[in-house]
C-alpha cells in the first residue's frame, strides 16, 4: 500500500546528509511514551491481579511471562520471515510497520473488556499477549528508525531521547494506576471495572493514533532491495553479544519493577501498603527517564563538554527541585546522593556508550547487593536507585549492537527485540525463587544479569572477529 513520504534516503547516505527530521523525531517520541506508560502498568496489575485471583509470585509474574513472551514470538515470526522474503519493514516501510504495530496493540486492549467482565485470569493473559505482539512490531519499527533518523553520530543521544519520554509514561503509570485500580481495593470492592474503562480507551487512543500517523508525512528511508536469505546478522559479535545484553538488561529491570511494591511491603525494609509502594515506584521509573534525559546530553555530539556538564548539571538540579516539590525535600535529599553518585559515573564514562554502560553496570550490581544484604531505607533506596543507573542501558546496548550491520540492521533489531524475553524468563525465575527462599534473596538472580552487562559493557560490545563475507551492505 503507497503512502505519502517526504524523504526517501538510502540509510548509508545519512552519514553526508544535513536534512533535519524533528517534527519526525517528535511524532515517533509519542509512541515511546505510549508503551512506557502500558508497559509499566503491569507493575500495579501483578499486585492487584495477585490479590484478586489468590495468586502466589510464580503465577502473578505470568503477566510479564505472556507480555514479554509476546516479544519473543513476534520478533521469531520476524526473524525468520526476513531469511525467506528480507527484511519485512524494509518491504512495507516504517510508517506501515507502525501503524500495523498501533492496530495490533489496539486490539490487545479491546480484549480487556471481555477478560474483566468474565474475570478470567487466563484471558487477562490473552489480552497482554495480543498487547505485547503489537508493542513487538511498534519496537522493531520504531527503534531502528529513531536511530537512523539523522546523522549515525547521534544515533545513542536520539534514541536516549526517545526513550527519556518513553520512560515519562512509565513514571507516571504508577501514579495514574494506583489511584485508578488500587482505589478499588481500599473501599472492599476488588473488582475489573475499571480495567475495562482504562484499556478500552487506550485502545481508542492507540486507533487515532494509527489515524494521525497515516494522514501525516513521514520521511522513509530504504535499504538496498537485495533480500539476504541467510542470518547474516549473526556474523556480527558486537549484536550477537548484544542479544544477550538485552535479555539481561530488561530481565532485571522488568524483574525489579515488577516485584519493587511486594519487596517495599517487607517489614524488614519499609512495610507499606502497596498503594504507598506504588508512589515509590515512580521513582524507580522516574530515576530511568532522568537518567535518560540525562544520557541524551552526555551523548549528544553538537555540545562542547562544558556545555554538556552544565546542561547536565542543570537538568539534576531541575529533577531534585520537582522531586522536592511533588514529593518532600526529605526524600529530594536522600535522592540527591543517588543522582550525584550518576553524575560521577556519567563523568567517568566520557560520553562512550560502552564504557559508560559498563560502569552504570557496576553501580547496580553494588545497589542490588545492598538491596539483598541490607534492611530499611538504606536497602529500600538502593533497590529504588537501580531505575536511575538503568537509564542509559537499552539506547547504549542497542546501538552499540548495530553499528555497522549496514543491510541487516532491521535483522539484527528484529533479534534484539526478540531478546527482551529475558522480560519474560528473568522475573518468572526470581518469582519461583522468592517463592521458595524468600523474596529479599530471590534478588540474586537480577544481580547475575547486571554481572554480564559488565562483560558486555567493557568486553563484549568490541567487534573481535570480521564477518567472514562482506556484508557490510
């Protein structure tokens, strides 16, 4: 189907071209922060599902087992489909590639009405299913594209960008999803009411959005239309290693999102009850889009490094003034020690992705270990602190995963997308292990991701053997 574009560009003559694509960039940012703020609503839907159906860990966290499980499939169908026809979003183009990732995500939500209204815990799971196989084609569409939408030196400042408004949804989800779903709760009446209020509008919201992107123009970019029937993606180690880079990486923090309003409950660390736990997981997820904004300057190639540390200066002082101000100055204060020790390790990875992922891998492998060993708030904030540190780590991996993958980046982004499984496996894993020895320890198995993500961060990310064909593209 033909659609209206402004631009078309093969994607190797962006390196000389001085075309400026922001209205573009903005639009794409919007889908970012719609799946940002759905994504992280199954953080409240695991309590509030756990306590409605009588669920132990093992069963609530199946919300992110199917979610993320849907990424897995979505992006094996892609895989393999590219080795028999090439590279499906080069065919059909971005915009359709979106707007086919828009409908399908659409779709997911209109099944909540009939999963809340027969109360079935299975068919809950059939809607996130449908939901994340659209936020699947919505990812391998979108990610490439804001990587690529401009000059291939700012491709890990644009998309940390674009994920700092995708990480705006997911700290105000919490918020928004307390007060919606967990208000429920605390007049007696568990019920899905609401569920069928909130996601059918999302669905609407997801269908004009469709609309809107279809009536617009969107520059296009196009590969050689050569279809590879082979995995030459694979030839790459830098995107073989970054595979499993981002298994890790959103293994752990889907883990620690999802299991953070049950671990602040334990009287040994702050006993809350999950509505007040919820609040506190904005900032988790508050401390990933600071973070984020924060990685776009320090990545940023058009600023001086003065420029960037004011800027970045700047934008810490900002965030501790909002925290104070919609929050207390108490926990502003407390807040500020974590931000300082970032800015510290922004300072030390001098704006290279690998070597800034690598120590930012470090400072949470150290929080989680005094999340497990600790108790009070030292071990409530560490736990918390990880959302900051984790900020950087998709755009970085992602990048750093692709470069030079040339005619088998949209390969080498579907692999990627079919490693955020790891969102699926890693927090079923920890839910069986707090299961059975406690939920402080079952924090072990997200320190064991963060323990690749240095190998990746300092080792693996490097290019250490030539593919053995050009393919350069």
């Amino acid at each position: 189907m033909a659609t209206p574009i402004a631009t078309t560009l093969k994607i190797d003559e962006l390196a000389t071209s001085d075309k400026r694509y922001g209205f573009s960039f903005a639009v794409i940012t919007v889908l970012f922060f719609m799946w940002g703020f759905m994504t992280v609503l199954n953080d409240i839907l695991i309590p509030y599902l756990k306590k409605l159906f009588v669920l132990n860990y093992l069963e609530a966290t199946l919300v992110q087992f199917v979610f993320f499980g849907a990424y897995f499939i979505g992006s094996v169908v892609y895989f393999l489909a590219s080795l028999y026809v090439g590279d499906l979003i080069a065919k059909i183009g971005y915009k359709n590639g979106i707007i086919s990732g828009l409908l399908l995500s659409a779709f997911g939500c209109f099944l909540f009405f009939p999963a809340a209204a027969y109360q079935v815990y299975g068919l809950f799971l059939a809607a996130l299913f449908c939901l994340g196989l659209g936020f699947t084609m919505l990812q391998i569409a979108a990610n490439p594209y804001v990587a690529i939408l401009g000059k291939p030196q700012g491709a890990s400042s644009r998309l940390n960008l674009a994920q700092g408004f995708n990480s705006v949804g997911t700290t105000i989800a919490p918020i928004i999803g307390a007060q919606l779903i967990f208000g429920s709760i605390h007049t007696g009446e568990i019920g899905t009411g609401i569920l069928q209020e909130m996601y059918v509008l999302f669905a609407l919201v997801f269908v004009v959005m469709a609309v809107i992107i279809k009536l617009i123009k969107l520059p296009e970019f196009k590969g050689d239309n050569i279809i590879e029937r082979n995995a030459g993606a694979l030839r790459y180690p830098n995107l073989v290693m970054g595979v499993i880079a981002i298994f890790m990486y959103v293994g752990g923090e889907v883990s620690v999102g999802s299991l953070m309003i049950n671990y602040l409950k334990l009287p040994k660390i702050a006993g809350l009850s999950e509505h007040a736990a919820s609040h506190y997981l904005a900032f988790y997820w508050g401390g990933v889009m600071i973070g984020r904004f924060l990685g776009a300057i320090s990545l940023s190639e058009g600023l001086s490094a003065s420029k960037r540390y004011l800027l970045m200066l700047f934008t810490a002082l900002l965030s501790l003034i909002i925290i104070g101000l919609v929050s207390d100055w108490n926990t502003a204060g407390i807040y500020t020690i974590i931000l300082a020790v970032n800015l510290i390790a922004f300072y030390l990875g001098r704006s290279l992705p690998a070597l800034t992922l690598g120590i930012f891998s470090v400072v949470i492998a150290c929080l989680i270990l005094v999340a497990i060993l600790g108790s009070g708030q030292i071990a409530m904030w560490s736990l918390i602190g990880v959302g900051l540190f984790n900020s950087i780590m998709w755009s970085n991996i992602f990048t750093l995963a692709i470069k030079g993958l040339g005619k088998y980046t949209g390969q080498g982004s579907s692999l990627l997308i079919m490693a955020i499984l790891g969102a699926a496996v890693v927090p079923v894993i920890q839910g069986a292990v707090a299961d059975r020895a406690g939920l402080q320890i079952s924090f072990l198995v997200t320190f064991c991701c963060y323990l690749y993500l240095i190998y990746y961060g300092f080792v693996g990310y490097k290019e250490r053997v030539k593919p053995t064909t050009d393919v350069s593209g």
